[in-house]
C-alpha cells in the first residue's frame, strides 16, 4: 500500500532537514547522519525525501536509495499512532506469541512489520524484553500486557479505536 507523503504539510520539517543537509553535505560520510535525521524528523523515509537528500547534496538517487535500503534501521513506510510489539522471544513463543501475534495482523488487516491505511496502528515483533515471567507479552506503545491471551486481543485494540 502506498502512503501519500504531503509536503505542503510537512514544509518546516522539510526547512529543518535542508538545513541539516546544508550544514553536513560537505561532509565526508554526511549520507548516513543526514538520513538517520530524516527519519528523525518525519519518522520513516518517504520518497520525496529521499529524492529531496539526492538533490540537495548532488548525489544520484540511486545512491542515496541504495544506503538506506541497505540499513535495516531505516522504515520507509509511517509508524502507525500506537504500536503493537508482540515478543518472540522463546519464553513467550511457547505460550503462544505467535497466534497472538497472527490475531493482531489478522485484525488490523496487515502484515508483520506493517501500518494500518488510517495509520492507527503499526505491529512488529520483538526479541525478548526482559519480563518472561510475564509471558506472553506485549506492549502497545508505554502499554505493557501481561499474561496475554488470543481472545483479549480484540479488547486491547478496542481501547485505542
Ligand atoms: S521471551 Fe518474551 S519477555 Fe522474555
């Protein structure tokens, strides 16, 4: 699914990254903090931003696409307002994560790692957060669910509709 990028929106975050741009473009290595601020700033890397880099420090887009496709840090589709990270860790994957994880996708309509078209929610999955005598856990942005269940999903995302 694509996800429209307004600039007319975005136009001051747009002036803070060209200034960030212009301070570091002659920089040697600049590409890598320059997009690690874009993100920053617009919290994933749309297109017209990426473009935007290329123009603004004179390097070919393909180059600019080729580093930030290259880094698993970077996200170029939008965080959904609240995000659901389910733990998969082993603790949690014996009792069950995984449906969990399943019946949070299933209900929002899409795929791990993915946000929802009215950008509500976003789903990833997680390493072990350090609370398995909890398991199976998982958080909805500061949010922590404990012991959960698949008949409870339902109810967790109701609460943020
Ligand atoms: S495995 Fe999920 S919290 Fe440790």
């Amino acid at each position: 699914m694509a996800f429209t990028f307004n600039v007319e929106e975005n136009k001051d975050k747009i002036n803070d990254l060209c200034n960030f741009i212009d301070e570091k473009k002659d920089i040697p290595g600049a590409l890598m903090p320059v997009l690690q601020k874009a993100q920053t700033i617009f919290g994933y890397l749309p297109e017209e931003i990426l473009d935007l880099i290329a123009k603004r420090m004179k390097i070919f887009p393909a180059k600019v696409f080729g580093v930030a496709t290259f880094y698993s840090q970077f996200s170029f589709i939008p965080k959904g307002k609240y995000k659901v990270a389910v733990c998969m860790g082993t603790a949690c994957y014996v009792k069950g994560a995984q449906e969990i994880l399943d019946e949070f996708c299933n209900r929002i309509g899409i795929e791990v790692g993915g946000t929802s078209e009215d950008l509500k929610f976003s789903v990833v999955q997680t390493r072990c957060i350090g609370e398995c005598n909890l398991a199976p856990v998982l958080t909805v942005n500061e949010d922590v669910y404990a012991y959960v269940k698949k008949s409870e999903v339902r109810r967790i995302l109701r609460k943020y509709k």
